[in-house]
C-alpha cells in the first residue's frame, strides 16, 4: 500500500480513538459507541493502539515520504472522515438516547441526544 | 557557529553509544509519530472541552499557526539554504538523509506550532506537549540531521507562529466568531 494511504490510515483510526476518549472525558454520550464509559475509554485506547502499531511495527518508517504539508492535509482529511465515521455510527448504535433539553446548542446538545437526533430537533425547532 | 557545530558534534557523540537511547531517539525523530500525536492532543482538546470557546479558539489558531508557519518556512528556504550537518561534519546519521534547507528545523517548527496551540487551550496538556516538542527537537540533532541552531530557529518560528496567531484572532473578529458559531449550530463546536 502506497505511504501516503498507509498515513490517512493512521490518522483516521487514530482520530477515531481520539474522539471517542475526548467524548467520554466531555460527557457527550451522544457521540459514544458503547453506552458504558469504561467500553468507550477501552475502545479509544485499543483504536489508538492499533493505528500506532500497524503503522509502525511491520517496517521502517525512517523513510522519507510524506512531506510536512502534505502530511497535514492528510491528518485533517484522516480527522474528518473519523469524525464523519463517529456521527454517523454513534447515532445508530445509541438511537434510543434523548430526546435532550430543550434549547441547547453546539456540542454540549450531544451529552444527552446523538448528532443526528440533534440536527433533526434543531431542524424542527427553526422550522416550527 | 562553531559553538553550533561543537554542540552538535557533542550530542551526536553519544549516538551508537547506548543501544536502548538510540532506539528511543530514532524513533522520536521520526517525520510521522510526534506531528501526529500532537495533532491528536489537539483534537482531543476539541471534543473534550464542549462548550469553552477560548479552547477551540486555541485549536483554531494551530490550524491556523499550521498553514501560515509552513508558508513561512518555505519562504526563507528560498531566500536560505543551509546544508545538512551530515553533508559537513563527521556525524554518525541514524536517519535518512533528507536535502532540504537544514535552518529552520521545519518539523521542530511545526512540534511547536502543535504544542504552543495546546499551551493557549489547555496549560497542562500544554507541558506535556512542549516538552514533547523539545525531546522531538532533540532528537533531531541527536540523529544527525540538523545542528542545534536549526531547531531553536524551529522551535521560535513555531512558537510565535502559534501565539501569534492566536493574539491575532480577536483583531480578525467577526471572522473566528463566526466560524464558532456556525460550528455551534452544526453541534460540532
């Protein structure tokens, strides 16, 4: 696999693992995977875990390949899909959570309801 | 410059010296591990801190310290070009050979960048990843591809690239607002 897919990958499960702790650390149920918290810290450690070392493990990476911009773009690009990855996964697996209080916003709106039950509620609530 | 050259022939000297120390600074130096893992400390800031603007301002200049520093680092390796120690001096290399500009170190820079910006969000997260940066910086020099003078040009360019960025936000308002509130109301921010 060419380096430059092998650093996307990296970045991408990594971010997934990263999220997933950030969400337990920030209470946003709404973005969790498992509706235990100790699941989710344990989940975000073994994605790390694995993003590192199966990047790193099976050979040298003291190569050059992926130069300092285009390894940012690449993280931003692996960041995002996680992100996307976690929205979308989190508000099936936890679509019985909320509905959430009224009037919140933002972020904090997700520690009682997932992103797409949010985004609907906001929805109705502009349109009605 | 010859205090530059002296430094770095001093810290190179301990390279292939302790087996153990080797392996833990080639890996440290390596272009991927600690850009990412910094990146990660900012994105966890993001998520972990629901509703403190003053934090996602902190990561909004990173990403903003990110572009503008490497622009930057271009720009004087237009206008400077420095060879590389190994190209020099008698130095044990324990990393490929890179040929760019070695002044500035361009990954301690961005370390910096990365670190200062948690710094701004997040002070003691921000330790941790200024001394990261440093060991990273380090490193560098111990492997044999930059002198000690291209990683404190690094490491200043990153810093006040970052802080920079950040004193500058407030005077680009209503810009990072908006941008905040936007990402408020797609419940990302």
């Amino acid at each position: 696999m060419p380096l430059t897919f092998e650093y996307w990958l990296l970045t991408f499960l990594a971010s997934l693992g990263v999220i997933q702790a950030a969400a337990v650390e920030g209470g946003l149920r709404g973005l969790w995977f498992f509706p235990n918290p100790l699941t989710g810290r344990v989940c975000a450690i073994l994605l790390v875990l694995i993003a590192f070392s199966r990047f790193f493990l099976p050979m040298n990476r003291n190569v050059r390949g992926v130069e300092g911009f285009q390894q940012s773009y690449l993280f931003l690009a692996g960041a995002l899909s996680a992100l996307a990855v976690t929205l979308a996964l989190s508000s099936w697996l936890r679509r019985g959570l909320g509905p959430g209080k009224e009037g919140e916003r933002g972020l904090a709106a997700l520690k009682d309801r997932t992103y797409f039950r949010a985004l609907w509620e906001g929805r109705q609530k502009d349109g009605g | 410059m010859g205090a530059d050259r002296a430094l770095l022939l001093y810290i190179n000297g301990w390279a292939g010296q302790i087996g153990p120390l080797d392996w833990v600074l080639k890996a440290v130096a390596n272009d991927y591990l600690v850009p990412v893992v910094l990146s990660l400390f900012l994105l966890w800031l993001w998520f972990a801190r629901p509703g403190k603007e003053g934090t996602q301002l902190a990561v909004l200049a990173g990403a903003g310290a990110l572009g503008l520093g490497n622009g930057l680092i271009k720009l004087m390796n237009l206008i400077y070009y420095r060879p590389r120690p190994f190209t020099e001096l008698p130095v044990r290399l324990l990393l490929y050979r890179p040929h760019d500009s070695s002044f500035p170190s361009n990954g301690t820079a961005v370390a910096f960048m990365l670190a200062t910006a948690i710094y701004l969000g997040n002070r003691k997260a921000g330790v941790v990843a200024l001394a990261i940066a440093s060991l990273y910086g380090f490193s560098r020099v111990y492997v044999g591809i930059h002198y000690p003078l291209d990683v404190l040009g690094g490491a200043a360019i990153g810093i006040l690239t970052s802080y920079g960025v950040y004193r500058l936000l407030p005077r680009l308002e209503p810009l990072p607002s908006r941008l905040v509130r936007l990402g408020r109301s797609l419940y990302l921010a």
